[in-house]
C-alpha cells in the first residue's frame, strides 16, 4: 500500500494551502478552540464556508449526478486536514456525514432538497443521537415519535446536542416502534431548528465552546422528513458514526502541536540548560512523533478501505479514532511537562508560553475520547468486528 499522495493529490495538497494563506482571517481561524474549530458557528465562518463551496470544493467526492465530481476521497481527507491546521471550519458535518448518509439512503425529495444546499454551504446541522440515558448505549433512545395525520409527534429530550445553537436543521434519530427489539424501533428524520415546540439549553464545556439540551414538547415533523425506512434508523445512525469518527476527528491539528512544542525545545532552557540536549525530552518527542506516523497509517487504511468497500468502514474507523483521539491528549500532556510551570499559564494569557496553547489544548481534547463514541466503545468495537470476540453487552 502506498502513503505517500499522488503528484496530482500534491498539487491539490499546495494549491489548497496557498488559499489558505492567501484566505488567512483569524476572525474565522481560531486554533485555540481545537476540535471544535471545525464549526461555522458565526456570520464570518459561514462565510467561509460559501467561499469554499465557490472554489468547488464541497462534494468532491459526491456523484455527479448531485452536483459532486466523482473524484477519490482522498482529495477531501486533503481538503479537511489543510482547514483543521488552520484551526477553519470543516467540510465534515454537512459533506462528509449527513449528505453522504442522504446519498445512500434518503428519499428523492430529500437529496433534492438538502444536497445543494449542502454543497452551497448555505445549511448548518445538528447531529442528536445522545439522549441521558442513552451515550455509548446509543441503541436505547427514548425520544418518542408517535404517528399522528401526515407525520410525527415528538416528545422526549436530547443532551450532548453540539451546534443546535445556531444550526438551522436537526438530524436526529427517535423511538417509533417502541414493541420492536431496541436496534429495530429507531427510525431517523430531519427537523427545522426553529419548530414549535423545540427548545434549546446551552451548557459550557471544559473548553472554551458550548454543547446543548433539546427539549421537545408535540414537536411535528412531516412524514417526507423521515429519512430512508421507518426502523432502519440504527443502522443509518451507526454508518454515520463510521464516518464521524474519521472525518471529524482530525489528526493535523496533532501534528501542528508537536510542530509547535518541537520548535519551542530547540530554543528554550530549563535551569540554565537547553531542554534540546536533555534526553527525556528528546525521548518524548521521538515518540510523538513516531505514533504522529502510526495515525496517519490508521487513516490511510480507513481511506483504502472506504474506497475498496464501498461504504465506511466500522473497524478501521474506529481503530482510527481510538489512537487519534489518545494521541491527540498525550500530545498535550508531553507538551506540558515538558514546559513545566510555565505551560500552564492560561491560553490568551500574554506572555503565555506558545499562547498558552497546550494549557487550552489540554482542556479542550478531554471530549475526543469522548464525542463521537467514548474510546471504550471503540476498543468493544474492535474486539467484535476486527477479533471476532463476542458482544460483551
Ligand atoms: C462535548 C461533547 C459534545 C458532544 N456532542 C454530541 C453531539 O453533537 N451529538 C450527540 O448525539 N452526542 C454528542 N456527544 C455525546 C457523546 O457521544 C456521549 O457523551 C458518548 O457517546 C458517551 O456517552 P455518555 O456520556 O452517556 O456516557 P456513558 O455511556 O454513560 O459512559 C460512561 C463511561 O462508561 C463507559 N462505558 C459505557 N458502556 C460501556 C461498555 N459497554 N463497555 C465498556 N465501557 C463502557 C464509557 O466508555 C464511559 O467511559 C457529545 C459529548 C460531549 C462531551
């Protein structure tokens, strides 16, 4: 198997790069936000956003036939990995999950409606599967839609719903056959953020951005806005996960850290002595950057077997996130004793050592083992569909 793009792929790799620095605005590029970077969550990042749906580079990969240009996935992977080191919003919520899920399984009037105006960037998305009593056991939603003429009332509540504060739709999955075996009563729909009956509790995280609660009370959706079968939902919900655990996951904002903490120890002194010449430290980085590499082989093997099957692959998704997300934090914690006292000057702080970024980085890569399905549930997943071992719940 090769790594390394090809000459085509690498000219895509510098053309996009230059825009990026051509395109620089620290308005919309903030890396001190971490994962949740990613989000056009203000006037400037949506923005954004429509000037790269003018440079056509949103679809990439879609068929033809719904305004994408067929080519290989890797140009997005390309495409995302530039924007997450420039700390920019990303492709991956509206592209990467939801039309990609859409394509393969939403009605007609669904792709018609929602595929342009994915690809014009002019919708933001919700994703609600997280309900309180139902995180890693996603399987035991209890939101509840009950059929009434012409669609479905909802009645229930969300928890962990990142953007439903300024998205404008809610993909979402509900209970609507409550007497089926929990994976079959599920079915999966999309609803407008401003529908009766809908309401919205932020709450702060640990670091610097907010996710939310959602409580519906007879919230109606319309029967067209059920995607794919009624009580298929599980099973879109769980190829959705395959995807968010690689594309919203990114691995160049780890790289750019230990970019970052590399360049501070050729110059920097602990006690009169370089911290370039002490063997610890040294030690430290070469491993970083080491499983730096091992990462990039993990998604490289989730892209060579998308490509080859067809639709995303579980195991190698999960391989992927799992070691992404631990690295993105050790990242973090090397970085800090390395700095010793110093690093744990609070991000923004002037003065702050690099910032102040590996104190914020640290907070904030607590929720990547975390969102997107705990490492737990990776580690089961990989013991089921990689080792065969049987289902321990
Ligand atoms: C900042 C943030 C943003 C999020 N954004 C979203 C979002 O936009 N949309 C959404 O739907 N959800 C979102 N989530 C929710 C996230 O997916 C869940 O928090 C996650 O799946 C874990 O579920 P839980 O919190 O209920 O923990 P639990 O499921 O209660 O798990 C608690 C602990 O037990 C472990 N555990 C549970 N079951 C098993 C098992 N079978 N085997 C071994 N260990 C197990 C878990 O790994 C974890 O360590 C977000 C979460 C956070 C923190």
């Amino acid at each position: 198997m090769d790594f390394e793009f090809s000459p085509e792929e690498n000219a895509f790799r510098e053309k996009v790069e230059q825009w990026l620095v051509e395109n620089h605005d620290p308005v919309v590029m903030d890396p001190t936000r971490e994962n949740f970077s990613q989000l056009a969550d203000t006037p400037e990042r949506r923005a954004f956003m429509r000037k790269l749906a003018a440079q056509g580079w949103l679809g990439m990969s879609w068929p033809k036939e719904y305004g994408g240009q067929e080519i290989e996935g890797v140009y997005e992977f390309i495409l995302t990995e530039a924007l997450a080191r420039h700390a920019a919003p990303q492709i991956g919520k509206g592209v990467g999950i939801i039309g990609k899920t859409l394509i393969r399984h939403g009605s007609e009037k669904l792709k018609r409606e929602f595929l342009p105006k994915i690809l014009s960037a002019e919708i933001e998305f919700a994703v609600g599967y997280s309900e309180p009593q139902a995180g890693s056991d996603a399987a035991n939603m209890q939101l509840k839609a009950e059929k009434v003429d012409g669609g479905w009332k909802l009645n229930g509540q969300k928890i962990w719903t990142t953007s439903a504060h300024f998205a404008d739709w809610y993909w979402f999955g509900a209970r609507t056959d409550p007497d089926k075996p929990k994976h079959d009563g599920i079915s999966l729909f999309l609803l407008p953020m401003d529908a009766p009956g809908l309401e919205i509790q932020s709450m702060p995280t640990i670091g610097k951005d907010i996710t939310n609660q959602v409580f519906f009370e007879d919230v109606f959706v319309a029967d067209d806005y059920l995607v794919g079968e009624r009580g298929r939902g599980f099973r879109y919900i769980s190829e959705a996960l395959d995807l968010e655990r690689f594309t919203m996951f990114t691995l160049s904002p780890t790289q750019e850290r230990t970019r970052l903490i590399c360049e501070y120890v050729k110059t920097a002194e602990r006690d009169g002595k370089p911290l370039r010449e002490d063997p610890i430290v040294r030690q430290k980085i070469a491993h970083l950057i080491t499983d730096t590499a091992v990462a990039r082989g993990l998604s490289m093997r989730f892209l060579s077997a998308a490509t080859t099957a067809g639709k995303p692959p579980t195991n190698e998704s999960s391989q992927y996130k799992l070691f992404t997300t631990h690295l993105s934090q050790r990242t973090c914690d090397v970085a800090l004793d390395i700095m010793g006292p110093a690093g744990q000057i609070r991000v923004d702080t002037e003065d702050a050592p690099l910032a102040g970024r590996f104190e914020g980085a640290y907070r904030a890569t607590v929720v990547e083992t975390i969102g997107g399905g705990a490492s737990e549930i990776q580690k089961n997943i990989i013991a089921r569909r990689k080792l065969g071992l049987p289902k321990n719940f």
